[in-house]
C-alpha cells in the first residue's frame, strides 16, 4: 500500500536535498508545488489553478497533457522506450529526421540529435570547429556572438553570452571560459559597415557566429528585423565564416514563421532545435547542418569523423513525442492560430504603452514583452508574487515582463493574462 503524504511533507523533507536553477537557496522560499497540469493550467497541491503564460520555459507550444502526444509516448513506451543510437537505429529517429528536413529552411540535411539546447549548442560549435580543421583551417577555432545574447550554461555556450559583462550572469566563470568575438553593439542599432570590417580582420580564427534569430530571448526578449539578420548572413557568407543559428526558442512557430529563418529568407550553415521540438513532454534537441558541412566529415581517416555521442541521443520515447508534435502543427493550422495570438498580444498590451514608467512595448508572433524603466530587483520579486495572486504564472526578469503562451490558449484564457499584465503594471 503507498502512503500518501500531504505537499507540505514532501517539500519539506526533500528541500534539503534539492538545488533549483538561477536560485539563491540561501533566501529563497520553497518553490510551488505542482500537483498537475492540463491545457494550459497548473493545478498546484493547494488547489489553486495558475495559467501558464510562458508554456514551462517556452516548451509547451500544444499545452500540457495533449492527448495526441501523450498516445504517441504511450505507444512507443510498449515497445521501445531506449537503446542506444550508435550502431543501431530506429524508426522514430529516422521518421523525425526526414520530417526536419521537409520543414526547416530548405538545404538542412542532417540531423544529429541531443537532449538539450545547450548541448546542440556545443554540438554545433565542436561541429564548425572540425569542419575547417577538416579543410585544412586548423586556426579557425573562435566565434562571433552578440550583445544581449544567451545561448545556454554549459562551457562553450557561456562563452557565447558576454561574461566579461557585469549584466552577465555568467560573469563568474569569466576567467574560465575560452575567449570569443563579442559583438557589443546591439543588434537593433547594427552597424553594418564595422561589422564587414571585423569579420575581414577576424576571418582567418573565426570558425563560425551564432546569433538567435529576430529575438534575444534570455538576454531581454530584445527584438532585431529579417534584414538585419539577412546582412549578418550574407557578410558571413562573404568572409567565410559559418552562419550558425540558435532557434531553440525561436523555432516551431514562436516569432510567426515556422522558423525565424524563414522570414529572412536565408538557410544556416548549422542550426540548433529544441524546446518545443518534442512539445515540451521529453528532453529533444537536434543541431542540423547541410550537406556542404556533413561532407567535410566523410573520409576513410577515422580522426575525420564527428566524434560526440550524448548517451540519450535520439532516446525513441522523445522522437516519437516529436513527431506527434509535428502531426499537430500539419493538422491545426497552427501558423494562423499564432497570428490571431500576436493580433490579440499587440491589442491587449496597448494600454501599457502610454503609462510613463514602460520604456516599451513590443509583440512578434507568439511573444509579448513589457519593458519598464526601472530593473529594481524588488519590484520583479513583487511582480512574480502578484502574478500567482492573481492566479497566472509569470516570470519577470530584469526589467522585462513577457508572455510566451502555448499555442493552445483559448482567447478568453489570454485575455485573464492581458488584463492581469495591465493590472499590475498599472500597480507599479
């Protein structure tokens, strides 16, 4: 017979054995405790419902609990829920490769599957680093990223993100990390001109830049256009270096194409998935590169081969997630669904734009941001603690308020989330 215990028994006798994320453990308070979730609600132990205007870390785009995806795990689950992907295949892998490439900008071949954005992040810079040593470019080992950017926790992804900055949250590892080409002018104030000079200077130990496409979102949820984005491509292309795209939060539709590529009209050399790539049930990402970047590596010399292998790698339950997701979005229509989303973002933020203490209101696709004048670490902690009050599930940061919400959301559902933002921001 299993005891049942109460939230408060099992938070209480397991605190002292947990770490949260970006967590001061010394201060903060016992986190809340989920007791279940569906759509686009969060049923805490307490009773209480709070609606998830993020979609857990934008992963969630078909909400929580959706049944086609959770027949898809259940039926995998009977028959093959692992085995390990080196030397042996299976058909969820395979079928969701093949899909991938009928759906990411035109060109991206090959898939090499992870279990995180960070981890296909470091995929994908190991990937441009042997590539040009597989050319004979020994050299070209270093990276371009920006101002603002964030690109995962792990070793080469914090590199990426400033950390000499003070506004950095990896400043602490600084002195740790190899040293990148940071590009400290921000993307939407680009200076095309210095850029093309920059690249010419650094082309020769540059292996390749990584931007997020259209938004930079962990940095700011700071907004740069398709031409912008076209530029860098094309100056990349001029100078040699690979174009490498993080769309781990701005794929599957996030910023209203299917990816923030395809509004530039372009095609990465290599880019990175994840997030809402298994729809958020199972830990999935995948970097993908063309075949130009996948043939460099085909050789009868063993040390030409890509040598990284995650254990999990194309774990079968995740793929199979992965393609009921996709089945999802070729049935649903879910581009037009993010377009009425972005349609009522943009009217139901409205009212923010004229209170004097918002520096800015801005909307694309599925996201909604509020950015205030002020960044006081105690009006965000008072913010987050209003937001449950109210019963919606927000997490400021910085000086930014923003709204990620499943594509799911009932307009009535968005609507108590609109209000709810105005509300509060009026509070301040």
């Amino acid at each position: 017979m299993t005891h049942k215990t109460s939230s408060e028994d099992w938070l209480r006798s397991g605190a002292p054995h947990i770490w949260h994320p970006y967590t001061q453990m010394q201060t903060a308070p016992l986190p809340l405790a989920v007791r279940e979730a569906s759509g686009c609600t969060l049923i805490l132990e307490n009773g209480q419902s709070l609606l998830d205007g993020i979609s857990s870390w934008w992963t969630m785009c078909h909400g929580y609990n959706h049944p086609h995806i959770h027949q898809a795990i259940a039926t995998q689950l009977a028959t093959l829920p692992h085995v390990m992907f080196a030397g042996l295949a299976h058909q969820p892998a395979y079928r969701l490769a093949e899909r991938l490439a009928k759906i990411v900008p035109t060109g991206l071949t090959r898939t090499f599957f992870s279990d995180s954005g960070s981890v296909a992040i470091e995929v994908a810079m190991k990937m441009a680093v042997h590539y040009w040593r597989n050319l004979g470019e020994k050299n070209k080992t270093k990276f371009i990223s920006f101002h603002n950017g964030y690109h995962g926790d792990t070793m080469g992804c914090m590199s990426l993100s400033d950390p000499d900055s003070e506004q950095s949250m990896h400043r602490a590892y600084a002195n740790y990390l190899p040293k990148q080409y940071i590009w400290n002018i921000p993307l939407d104030e680009f200076s095309f001109s210095e850029f093309d000079e920059l690249l010419g200077e650094i082309t020769r130990t540059t292996a390749g830049l990584v931007i997020e496409p259209l938004v930079q979102c962990a940095g700011g949820m700071i907004f740069h256009s398709a031409d912008v984005l076209a530029e860098i491509h094309r100056l990349c292309k001029k100078h040699h270096i690979l174009f490498i795209a993080d769309e781990i939060a701005t794929g599957f539709g996030r910023t209203g194409s299917m990816f923030a590529c395809d509004e530039a009209g372009i095609t990465p050399d290599i880019m990175c998935i994840g997030k809402a790539l298994s729809g958020g049930l199972l830990p999935l990402a995948a970097t993908m590169a063309t075949d130009n970047i996948f043939s460099a590596f085909l050789s009868d010399q063993q040390d030409k081969a890509f040598m990284h292998g995650p254990t999990y790698m194309a774990n079968p339950l995740a793929c199979a997630a992965a393609n009921a997701s996709l089945d999802l979005f070729e049935q649903e229509n879910m581009l037009s669904k993010i377009e009425s989303i972005e349609k009522q973002l943009w009217d139901g933020l409205a009212p923010c734009r004229s209170m004097p203490h918002i520096h800015d209101v801005r909307v694309k696709g599925a996201i909604g941001v509020v950015q205030l004048t002020n960044n006081s670490p105690s009006i965000i902690a008072n913010l987050r603690a209003r937001f449950i009050e109210e019963g919606v599930w927000l997490r400021p940061f910085g000086n930014v308020i923003y709204i990620m919400p499943p594509f799911v959301i009932t307009e009535k559902e968005l609507e108590k989330i609109l209000i709810t933002v105005v509300k509060l921001c009026r509070e301040i």
